[in-house]
C-alpha cells in the first residue's frame, strides 16, 4: 500500500561475538536470548502495525532461509525473503532489499533494520520512524542517531548539524568507534551513537550509491530482475550479485552523500555486540549477577552466566562471562568483546567445529542432536516436525536402527510404508532406499543408533527432497 514504511530485515551475520551460544549455522538473531522469542522475532513484531509498515522485505542466506520461515511463523508473520549467493555486507544487501521494493511500488520508502538489535522502547521507535518518514518522503537518508547512555567504545557516533524538519538534524560527521578518551568527549560534545539502521526513498538511496559505485548498483538491479524463485524464496541472480564489490552502507553511502539526516532517539536500544552487552540488558539479582539456565553466585558480582544443561556455581569472583554450551565452556571477563573475536578466530584453526555447528543440528524438517559417538557407531536424537519429511535417500557405509519414543513415523525401506508408533522400533540395511515423516499433530521423536564405517553427513545419497538439497 502507498505510503507505508517498507521494513527491510537484514538477516545474514554469523555474530561470532556471543560465541558460544552464536555460531556459523544458528546466528544470534534467532536466538532467545531475552524471554522466549529471538531478536529476529521481535525486530520483525516491531514493525508489524500495518497502519505504518507494508510487508517486510529480509536479507538473508541459504543457510538461514528455513530457519527464517520457521520464526516467522511462530509468530504469525509473512515477509519476502531476499536469498544472497555470497555475503557482501550491508551496502549491496540494502540495495538489493531497494531495487525489490521498487518492484512493488517505485516510490517505495524503506526502513533498514538489523535483525540483531533490542529495542525496549517500542513506542520511542516508531516515533522515531514517524519522524523519519517525513525526511525520507522529502528525499533525506535518516539515520537513527541514539542518545549515548555511557561513553561506549563499541559503537561510531554522529555529530548533528542545523535542524531540517521536526526533529531531524543533518549529520555534521560520521566517527568511528573512539577509544574511552575521545568517547567521553563525544559525549560531552552531544554526540549520538550510530545504530546502523536507516529510512529511504528507494530510488533516492540507490541515486546516492551510484555516484561511487554504478558498476554495483547496475549489477544489484540485474541480479534482482533475473532474480529466480524457489521454494517461495526469492534467489538474487548469483554471477551477478557475486560480481558487487563487498561495502558496507556507511562507506557505500552514508559518509559520501549530502542528504544524510539524523532522529535522535532514546528507545533503549543495543546492538547485542557482547555478552557485556547481554548482561547491561539482563535481569540481576542484588549484586549484579544474571542468569540464565541453573547458577549458583556465592560471594560474585556483576557475573553473567548462560547454561543450557549443567549448573553454574560461581565463588569469589566478579565480571566473569561463563556460557555453557553441551560442547563448549567460555570463561571471559565482562568488557573484552575483542578478545572474544581473537578466541573465536583461533578456534576456527583448532577446533572449528564448535564455531560452525552446535551439537543440535537444525534442519528445514526439524533437528537432530549426536548423542553420542565412537568409532564405528553414533546415536542421535531426532525431532520431526508436524508434516515434516526427511529425503528419500541411502547410505553406503551405515545401517540404521530408529526407535521411536513419541509420535508416530511414517517409514518408506525399498517398496516397504509402514507406520511405526511409539515404544516400536524398524532397521534400515546399508543401501537400503529410505524415508521418514510426521504425518500426525505432534513432534515426532526418535532415537537413531547408526553402526559403520564411516559416519559422515555426507554419506547421503539424496534421491529426493522436498526441499531442493544437493
């Protein structure tokens, strides 16, 4: 509908900085890490009011499309889903999210939102869009400049120049992330923080973005027009897009034009760069420990703990970072997010599994989680959702057993579909030809022990697939 703010969601980071709850295969932004719902669902709840916003355009990757479609359907969402061949940052993907706006309305107003962010002040937010829709309207780019609450070193900040309109500001300057010292000046000087999110007339940000780099933008509209369609998703044309210099948005466009404008707003907001920056919005107790999952704080202060499983008991420390994962333990002090970065690129060198892939695997049909593993033989637990169907396929170096344990499966071995209900178990022979589903109104579960030679994921053979895997 005219008139209304086009949210774009964009939603393809990996966030190594909350490692180890944040990895390669299930990001921050789908994590729960403030009540029951993600980041990502509630970026998306922030801008549901269809008296404001038009339906969500979001930037994703072939890595997070399912897991896009699944949270937004626990809460009841519809969005168009952008697919990038490769990541490029944040410049190429607005553009992209620009260029399919303009499909569906040339004047199209674009919010640009990062899934990541917390906002614990919905209303001071879409004040501040209404704001910003009349800058945009007026050709302005607006950026969202946060009044400071410390002298953070996380974040660049914006100088704020003569008023325009209301209460948008031109932008004087762009900084970038200062040391203490200098932050502390900003402050004092009434700088804002930059947020990193942004309103636009479509066709103006893409004006703008051509000045320095129309090669970019020509090949971002090509790879949005020749874009393909599968699965409902909507795939950007790769070679195309593959051939865009890699830029994000503020050295693509932001520091570069004349037309930036700036909202101060307090809507409590944070990126969620660090855990620091999880406990800043955590509940604590009277000494200023969170937690979430089973802690103990004797004689702590100003900890933050998050365990999936085992109890946390901490003694006679302060401003530790302890994360428990099934396969991983970080202990780290509060404020070094840096040296977080550091661990994570190292671990990438000795153990990059535990930086890719936790030990629950999500996949579009549901989950599964080793169990346990030795030599010839794993155990896995598997979760089917309501409808959901494993590919038809067969391996060459292992048999399987399934017991199931709740719900019912739907079994295809060779010509063989049979139904095997709880407390029933079947065998699956090496090379055997073989499928599962949930046809019932419940999660299926089941325990898989597999025997072989070689147990890798990539002993699939895929005969097929509802949804399109090689």
């Amino acid at each position: 509908m005219a008139g209304r703010i086009v949210p774009l969601i964009m939603c393809g980071g990996a966030g190594t900085r909350l490692w180890p709850a944040s990895r390669e295969v299930h990001p921050k932004q789908f994590l729960p890490l403030f009540g029951a719902r993600s980041t990502f669902q509630n970026t998306i709840l922030r801008v549901s009011d269809k008296a404001l916003f038009d339906r969500p355009i979001i930037v994703t990757n072939n890595a997070y499309r399912f897991m896009v479609l699944e949270q937004l359907a626990e809460i009841g969402a519809e969005a168009d889903v952008l697919l990038e061949p490769t990541r490029r940052d944040s410049g190429p993907a607005i553009a992209a999210g620009a260029v399919f706006a303009q499909t569906r309305d040339q004047e199209a107003i674009v919010l640009a939102l990062a899934a990541d962010h917390v906002v614990r002040d919905t209303a001071g937010f879409i004040a501040a869009c209404r704001q910003g829709l009349v800058a945009a309207q007026a050709g302005h780019i607006v950026t969202f400049g946060v009044e400071p609450e410390r002298a953070a070193t996380e974040y660049g900040y914006i100088s704020a120049g003569e008023m325009i309109s209301g209460e948008v500001r031109s932008v004087a300057k762009f900084v970038e992330k200062p040391d203490p010292a200098t932050a502390a000046e900003y402050i004092s000087a009434g700088y804002l923080w930059n947020s990193g999110n942004f309103m636009f007339r479509a066709s103006v940000l893409l004006e703008e973005y051509s000045k320095s780099d129309a090669e970019s933008v020509q090949s971002v509209t090509r790879a949005v027009v020749d874009a393909g369609r599968d699965l409902g998703f909507v795939t950007l044309e790769p070679k195309a897009f593959e051939s865009v210099k890699p830029i994000s948005i503020d050295y693509a466009v932001m520091e570069k034009t004349a037309r930036a404008t700036v909202v101060p707003v307090a809507c409590g907001w944070s990126d969620v760069g660090s855990w620091h920056a999880v406990w800043e919005l955590s509940d604590k107790d009277s000494d200023g420990n969170a937690a979430v999952g089973a802690a103990v704080f004797e004689d702590s202060r100003n900890c933050n703990v998050t365990t999936d499983k085992a109890l946390v008991a901490l003694e006679g420390v302060d401003d530790l970072v302890v994360v428990a994962t099934q396969d991983a333990v970080l202990v780290s002090r509060q404020k070094d997010a840096n040296g977080l970065k550091r661990l994570v690129a190292k671990l990438k060198n000795v153990a990059p599994q535990v930086t890719e892939e936790h030990l629950r695997v999500h996949r579009p049909w549901g989950s599964y989680q080793s169990i346990d593993m030795g030599a010839r033989h794993q155990v896995k637990r598997i979760i089917v959702k309501p409808g959901g169907r494993l590919s038809l396929q067969k391996h060459h170096h292992r048999s399987e057993h399934w017991i199931v344990v709740r719900g019912a499966a739907r079994v295809t071995l060779n010509e063989l579909v049979k139904t095997v209900h709880e407390n029933e178990s079947i065998y699956i022979p090496i090379g055997a030809t073989h499928r599962m589903e949930n046809p019932g109104k419940i999660p299926l579960e089941l325990i898989e022990v597999q025997t072989g030679s070689y147990l890798g994921e990539d002993d699939i053979i895929r005969i097929e697939d509802d949804y399109k895997r090689s």
